[in-house]
C-alpha cells in the first residue's frame, strides 16, 4: 500500500491552503476532491469578499484566523499576482435605532485588531458614497475583494511544485487506524487504498459525512450540519458606489450586501435561507425581500434591476436563532488520535482564513511528527 505524509480531503480553498502548508513544511501530502475539479463546492459559491475581521467573537477562531489570514491574502495575493483590492466597505446604520449596534462592532473590531476601522457621521459617509442613505457608517479600509478561483489555481500550483499531487474523483468513502497510521480506502471510477500519517479532514459541505467514515473518530464529537442557503441577485446596471456596503447583521448572516467584483459589476447577497438539502436553485420571487433591504440603505435601486445570480451554502454548525458558531478544530489534544485533525463548520470567513488556516493546521501536524 502507498504511503504518503498527509492527505487533505478536500480541495476547497482551505483544504488547498493546509495542502500547501503542508507540502511548503517537507511533507509528503494528496489532496483527495470528490468532484472533477477543485473548488467546486462552497469556494466557487462565495462572494470573494477578504473580510477585515469585525464580526466575530473576540478570542474565537474566526476572528484570530480572519486577521492573521486577511494580511497573510493581500500579501500572497500582491506576491503571486492574483487579482483583488482593498476597495473597503461601509457598514450602514440605517436607523437611528442601530447606531449603537455600529458602535458595538467598531469595538468588537478594534479588539479583534482590525487596522484603520472608523466610526462616520451620516454626511462623512455619504461623502465617501453619495448615493448611499444611512444614520451612521462604520468605515472598514481593509476589506477588498479576490479572484478565489485564481487563488485556489495558485495555491494548488503551489502544493505541485512542492512535490503534492491533487487526485480528482477521488471520494473518500472509508478510514481507519492502523499500525500508527490511517489507511484510507476511496471511491470514484476504481476503488483504490493509501495510508498517511496525518489526516486533515477539510470537506467543507461534506465534512460531517467524511468524519462519518473514519473508523475510530468517535460519532458524538461529530456536530450537526444546518444548511443555510445564501442567494445572490445581480444588478443590470451599474452600480453608484465605489465600495463594498453592508447593513448590519442579521440571524445567521451579514444582511443583504452589496459586493463589487473586480470588473466593477454588482451583485447583492448572500441572503438566509435555512433549508434541509443541498439545492442551488434561486427563487426569482425572493427579490421581494431583497428590495426592501436594498433600498433601505440605496434608495433610489431602479425597479426591475435585480436579476437572480447564484446561490452558495454555508456549511453552519448553528441554526436559526443560536449564536453564530466558531470554526470547530478537532485535533489530536481533543479527541486523542493520533494525526487526525477535522475542520467542521468553515463557512465565512473561510476564505480570508485560508492561509492561517492551513498554518494553523500544519503546525498541529508537526507536533505529530
């Protein structure tokens, strides 16, 4: 049976950036994609935003991999010529109800490390965005946007010139542990078995179903999956703002945004549709509800504007009207086994994380060394 150092399941933007961290630090490492292309599951459905890091809980995974891996991007991204930019964005209060809710993220921010954040008047704002309605902005000058199918063609570039290969259609349907390694039987057009010494389980939609199939991994430790779809509608003309314009907040998401890709066009979302099974189908009537939201901070949206786009899921690990979820780790210190390392739950910030990610990650597979 071939033996490798690692295999990463998942060619997804972050099972690409721990497979080249991994390759980057000596090891032997396969990268394992279901499908027969990389990035075709939660990475190609995203809105390619580089977040600044403003969301999230203080302390917690996605707010110290957010910052760490949005500086690390721009770097990476600058060095290896992958289109981005550092458009910025202005979080909006649209009443004056929400001002200290503005303040409150301002602060979570700033604890988090979050360069150049600043809290603006309704006139600053509409200065920088004239076309934009708002009580109150919070300005964020680190957040842009990148081209993630470029990014993840580099990363994977990266991993083969560092000896690693990318094996397509190549599920994998069963682990186990066997004389201090894992050996791993995969599906596709012929079955095949290969062992490693670390296994990182980067799955994304379909982590919980590989963590299902490994042998000894204890099925209690596996989280529940909530699916919640984020629908995007496009805009037909172009759109008044220079910058990237987010409401605040809402159950399970960033509220309805509106995001520039690097031609310049418009698109709006992702919006919350908490659903059951994997479906990517827009609804053309949920611009009943993107509307309003839009118009709540741009009220002049022509109507008959928006257009249905795509849709993207998020690989939740909270449901409707629970606290937003962490990204859950599980390594060797939590559930005792050797060189077995699962990332459940990598939606947004996923793809800003990326590259602290996959040094997080590698770091974890050294101490198994």
């Amino acid at each position: 049976m071939e033996r490798v150092d690692c295999i990463v399941v998942g060619a997804g933007v972050v099972g690409l950036a721990c497979a080249r961290a991994l390759a980057l630090g000596g090891l032997q490492t396969v990268v394992l994609e279901a499908q027969e292309r990389i990035g075709s599951g939660v990475s190609s459905r995203s809105s390619e935003v580089i977040h600044a890091g403003v969301y999230y809980a203080p302390g917690s995974h996605k707010a110290a991999l957010c910052v760490s891996g949005r500086r690390m991007l721009y770097r990476y991204a600058a060095e290896r010529g992958v289109p981005h930019r550092a458009l910025g964005k202005l979080i909006v209060a649209c009443e004056d109800t929400q001002v200290a809710a503005l303040s409150e993220l301002y602060a979570r921010g700033m604890t988090n490390g979050v360069e150049s954040l600043q809290l603006l008047e309704a006139g600053e704002a509409t200065r920088l965005e004239p076309s934009l309605c708002c009580r109150a902005a919070l300005h964020s000058r680190e957040t842009g946007i990148v081209d993630s199918h470029a990014l993840m063609v580099s990363l994977a570039g990266d991993l083969e010139s560092a000896g690693g290969a990318i094996a397509l259609r190549s599920p994998l349907q069963h682990a186990c542990r066997r004389n201090q390694a894992w050996e791993l039987t995969t599906g596709g057009a012929e079955e095949y078995r290969i062992a490693c010494d670390v296994l990182v389980n980067a799955a994304g939609l379909s982590a919980q179903t590989v963590a299902s199939g490994i042998e000894e991994y204890p099925r209690e430790r596996i989280p529940a999956l909530h699916l919640a779809r984020g629908n995007y509608f496009s805009l037909s003309t172009r759109a008044p703002f220079q910058r990237l314009i987010y409401p605040l907040p809402v159950d399970g998401g960033m509220g309805v945004h509106l995001t520039l890709d690097l031609a310049g066009f418009a698109r709006f979302g992702p919006d919350v549709e908490w659903i059951d099974r994997i479906d990517y189908n827009v609804d053309p009537a949920r611009v009943q509800t993107f509307t309003p939201s839009i118009r709540s901070y741009w009220p002049q949206l022509p109507d008959g504007a928006l257009q249905p786009a795509y849709a993207g899921i998020r690989p939740k690990l909270s449901g409707p009207r629970q606290p937003l979820s962490d990204f859950l780790i599980d390594g060797p210190a939590e559930h005792g086994l050797g060189g077995l390392i699962q990332l459940f739950g990598f939606e947004s910030p996923g793809l800003t994380s990326a590259l602290a990610v996959g040094e997080h990650v590698t770091q974890i597979a050294m101490r198994q060394r």
